[in-house]
C-alpha cells in the first residue's frame, strides 16, 4: 500500500510538471516585446532672443549702444558711435543746394545718412528700400500706415511737394500711397537735405 501511495505521488508530480521539464524537449522561448520608445521629455530650449538693433532712430537723434546721441552734439561724437555700431562711413560731402543751407553730410550701410551744419549733428535721414534701422515703436522702411497709426496718436498724413508726407511730433517721412496698405518709403528727422 506504501508503494502504491508512493507512485500515486510520484504520477502526480510528474503531470503537474511542465512541459519544458520532460526529457527531450526543448524549454519554450519567451517572446520579449520591445520597449516602447518614450519620447524626450526635455522641453526644447527657446531660440535666442533676436539682437537688438545697433541704431535706433529717435525724433531727438539717433540711439547707439544704449545711449541717446542728440541733435547738436559734435560730429566727431555722433559718427565715432555711429562707426562702432554700423561700420565705416560710405561716403561724406557736402552741399549748398539745401532749403536749410549748407549741410554735411555722412553716409553709412543700411541707407542711414547723417546732416551737420557748422560741426553739430543736425539730423539723419533713412531711404534704402532694404533698411532694417527701426524706431523704439518699430517704425522704419516698409512699415506700414496701419504701423503708423497705432504707434503715433498725433499722426498727420497730407501731400506735399515731395509726395504723401506723414509726420508725429519731430519725425517725418514719406508713404508711398494713401490709405491703409500705404507703405513708409523713406524717414527722417532733424534738419535734412532730401536732394542728395
């Protein structure tokens, strides 16, 4: 009776068995499943902010390297900070055709162009198409009359003898339309010479 016992269990253990156990057979793979790719959780760095502009146009001057360089101030003053911001002057001159008189005149990049009368800095005038020189409101070459209207509450638009002239306070310049789709052509401030 002991050995019939002790063969029921043994029968017993050898069903509860697994397979991969008996002899001659070959253990079951496991199928490993891949591990799903997570993606980078680290927020993407913000592109750096935009360099703010070596000039800044001003109705009272110009503004280089942070500092307001107003009417009147030598020449010498005005185009040594003027040189360290755009570079080299392009050219210079001089001319007696002006309704103001006599001017000199210094030109850099970007269509800036800077008026002396007898030494002092007097004014400076922007007319290249492709300027990016802008005001502390974002007005320069391109912006537009709507640009125009929301910067300046004092805005004045009417013809002139050198076409449809705007102004706001002591800045002016030039539109090339009338109406809302009117794009600035040209800015200046101070005593110009818009012959040369």
């Amino acid at each position: 009776m002991l050995k019939v016992a002790a063969a029921a269990i043994l029968l017993l253990l050898g069903a509860c068995s697994s397979p991969s156990s008996a002899p001659g057979t070959e253990p079951a793979q496991k199928t490993s499943q891949p591990a799903p790719v997570v993606p980078d959780a680290t927020p993407s760095k913000p592109s750096p902010p935009k360099p703010a502009p070596a000039v800044l146009l001003s109705p009272g001057g110009l503004v280089a390297a942070g500092q307001l360089l107003r009417f009147g101030i030598p020449r010498a003053e005005i185009e040594d900070a003027i040189g360290a911001a755009q570079g080299a002057a392009t050219e210079r001159g001089s001319s007696s055709e002006c309704g103001a008189g006599t001017v000199d005149y210094t030109r850099y990049k970007d269509g800036l162009q800077l008026t002396f009368q007898d030494g002092k800095f007097a004014g400076w005038t922007i007319n290249a198409a492709a300027s990016p020189l802008r005001t502390a409101k974002g007005i320069g070459i391109g912006s537009t009359r709507q640009e125009l209207d929301a910067a300046f509450a004092d805005l004045t638009v009417e013809d002139s003898s050198l076409g449809l002239l705007f102004s706001s306070g002591d800045l002016t310049g030039l539109l090339d339309i009338d109406g809302i789709e009117g794009l600035v052509t040209d800015i200046w401030a101070g005593t110009v010479c818009l012959i040369d």
